[in-house]
C-alpha cells in the first residue's frame, strides 16, 4: 500500500524549444529525428536495478507499441561508441535542458528517485522527439490554461512552439503527454489546465494512446499500425471518473446519509475541492460535514470476482474537522480494512492505493466518517480497480 502526499512532480523536463518544424506535437525535421529510429542509451552510475527495470519496461512499451509491418519503429539499445544517446539520471544533477528529439551528442533524462512507470513514458517519449500536447498549436480550443496560478520558473512548459502543424491528427486527451489538470500549479487547489470539452480525464494514462502510437509511426514514417499497442492496465475490473453520476456505484442502505455529485467548489468555506481531477472542469463525488457531525456514507462498488487486485483513488479531505475515509472490502458477510486513509494536512488532491485479495465474490466499500465540526467535507475522484498487485503509477 502507499500513500502518496502533494502531488509529486516525477519527471523532469525543461524543454528546449529551439525553431524547428513539427508535426502535430512532434518533432519532424530529420535532423532531429533519431536515424532508422534507433535511440542509444546509458544510466548513470547511481541508477539502482529496480528503477532500470522500470525503465527498460517502458522503453519495451514503446517498442511493442509502435511495431508495425512487420518490424520495429523505434529501437532502445544500450549505447557503445555512438555520438548522440540519452543518458539517464537521477534529479538533482546538473543535467541543464532536456532535449525534444535527438539535440546531438549527450542529453539527459531526468528521473526522480520514487519513478513511476507512466512518468517514463513521458520522459521516452519526449527523447523520441514528441512535444508535451500543450504545445499544439490548437490546444486553446481544446484546453483553458490559467497562467495566473503557473509558477513563473515554469511557465515556459506552456508555451506553444512556432511552426507547429497538427496534420489532421485530432486532439489527444488520452495522451501520455498530457499534463494533470493542476500541473505546476502555485495554489494546488486551483487547476492550470482544464478541458473545454466535458467527460475527459487527463493526465492519467500509464499506456500510450492510440494517438501517441500514430504520432510516433508518421514521425519516423513507419506504417500506421495501433494493434500491437500495449494496454498495461486495461481493461479495468472498474473505473469511474463522476463525469455526470455514480457509475455503477451504489449508495449503501445501512450509513447515515449519502454521497453527492459535485460540480465546482464545496459550498462550506475553508474545506473540500475548489474543482474536480479529472479535467479541472468536472464533477467529483462529496460528503459534506455540515448537518452529519459524526455521521458515515458509503459507497460500493459492483461485484468483483475472486482475484488479486489493487485499487487506486484520489482524495481531497481538507479542513479542521476532517474525519476518516476507509477502503474496505466486504467478503459474504465478513469485512477486511484494505486501506484506513492518511488524512493530509493540504488543500489539494492526493493519490492513494491499496492491494487486495478475495477468495471469492467481493465487493470494496469507500466509507467517509465525518468529523465534529463544519469544515470536514471529504471528496473523491477517479477511481481505478484493475486486476493484479499494485504498480508504481502516478
């Protein structure tokens, strides 16, 4: 199990947004492509087995994914006395800018230490020559970007490059380039990026999208072939991101009182979710402390066969009078705590995940205990149970 606190930042990418041109949000001009597709690479010293296993797992992804007409795209091989290869490191190095594409010579790949497997992604995809989505040229009729809550040290990642075409290829929100809706954000409760259209989830991907695998394909002018992409998770046992109701969620009979869908700010000050964290822009399921001072709901999910699975949830429980929030599973007539959630003392969403295991048809239970006083709403947001042990994700 693991609680994961703030929102961690685990990919390092300072681009580098030389003149040059591009397709959709990626790198086109040859001299910024990797020859025949084939990428060179070293980790440095300090990087440890388990986080190149990580690694190596996403460049396999990326390889199995985009293969096409009978061959590979792309190629990640260990370097030997080739001039221009990614070295990977550790933060905290000087690394200076990351580079879009192959920049000649030495570049670096910045990971942090707790390296989760969809920040890899991003990071190979970025030396692979594709831009994050925000640098399309059309992503403002697709996306609200709020600079006024952008770190100024970061406002760079959302200018959009000159020169950019996006070839008919239509807007990507499934995209492994596609930032959280609060990325870089200087108040965590206010987001940056929201969507402009309604139902999307952003940001979240550990697989890369169809679209990623076309992107890459035209860069490198392979065939267009999506079939042998890799879907690490899917499809899931559930998932539900409270886009417009409870999924196949049921209210249970036995609590106090229920959950709600919410859209915008929790209407008591000083507690719960200024937006949702799927889009920015979308609804989140809440309990509100105010009229239920020590009163539970819960929520559970449909009937899951026997198995091994993980499930993982994000989490807003701000204010002087939070409660508890539990993860239970409820076997026959037996139940199990999978997970008692660590309150956090932040206004903003935060991510846990817990493993569990049944011997036959069970079903979880997402119980909020409210506190004792008004400002102790508890809000969730997408939801994930997919079948094996938990992985290093968000």
């Amino acid at each position: 199990m693991s609680i994961l606190g703030p929102l961690r930042v685990l990919l390092i990418v300072k681009l580098c947004l030389a003149a040059a041109p591009y397709r959709r949000n990626g790198v086109s001009d040859p001299d910024r492509l990797w020859p025949n597709g084939i990428i060179p690479y070293v980790f440095d010293e300090e990087i440890d087995a388990y986080r190149k296993v990580h690694v190596l797992a996403g460049m396999k992804q990326i390889m199995l994914s985009t293969f096409s007409n009978h061959k590979q795209c792309i190629y990640f091989v260990p370097r030997t006395t080739e001039a221009d290869y990614i070295h990977i490191q550790f933060s905290g190095k000087d690394s200076g800018t990351s580079q879009v594409g192959r920049a000649h010579g030495q570049q670096f790949i910045t990971i942090h230490k707790d390296i989760t497997q969809d920040s890899i992604v991003m990071a190979l995809m970025v030396s692979i020559g594709v831009f994050p989505a925000l640098a399309r040229a059309d992503r403002d009729s697709y996306l609200t970007i709020n600079l006024s809550n952008v770190d100024p040290a970061e406002q760079k990642n959302f200018n959009i490059p000159p020169n950019t075409n996006t070839f008919n290829l239509p807007f990507d929100y499934q995209s492994s380039v596609m930032y959280l809706p609060y990325f870089s954000a200087v108040d965590k409760s206010v987001p940056t990026i929201t969507t402009k259209a309604g139902g999307f989830t952003i940001g979240q991907t550990v697989s890369m999208s169809i679209g990623d695998v076309k992107l890459i394909q035209s860069m490198y002018h392979c065939a267009v072939d999506t079939t042998h992409r890799v879907d690490l998770l899917g499809p899931f046992a559930f998932e539900c991101h409270f886009h417009q109701d409870f999924c196949q969620f049921t209210q249970d009979t036995t609590d106090n009182f229920d959950w709600a869908i919410q859209t915008g700010p929790s209407s008591t000050p000083g507690t719960g979710p200024k937006a949702d964290h799927s889009s920015g822009s979308g609804s989140y399921a809440l309990v509100q402390s105010i009229n239920h001072h020590g009163q539970t709901a819960k929520l559970i999910t449909p009937t899951m066969p026997a198995g091994t699975y993980c499930i993982a949830i994000w989490v807003y429980a701000f204010g002087a009078d939070v409660g508890a929030l539990s993860l239970t599973l409820r076997e026959g007539g037996n139940e199990a705590t999978i997970q008692a959630v660590t309150v956090q003392p932040v206004s903003q969403w935060y991510h846990t995940n817990g493993a569990f295991q049944s011997a036959g048809n069970a079903v979880v239970v997402i119980e909020a205990t409210m506190g004792n006083g008004d400002q102790g709403d508890i809000a969730i947001d997408d939801v994930y149970i997919y079948k094996g042990r938990c992985i290093d994700w968000y």
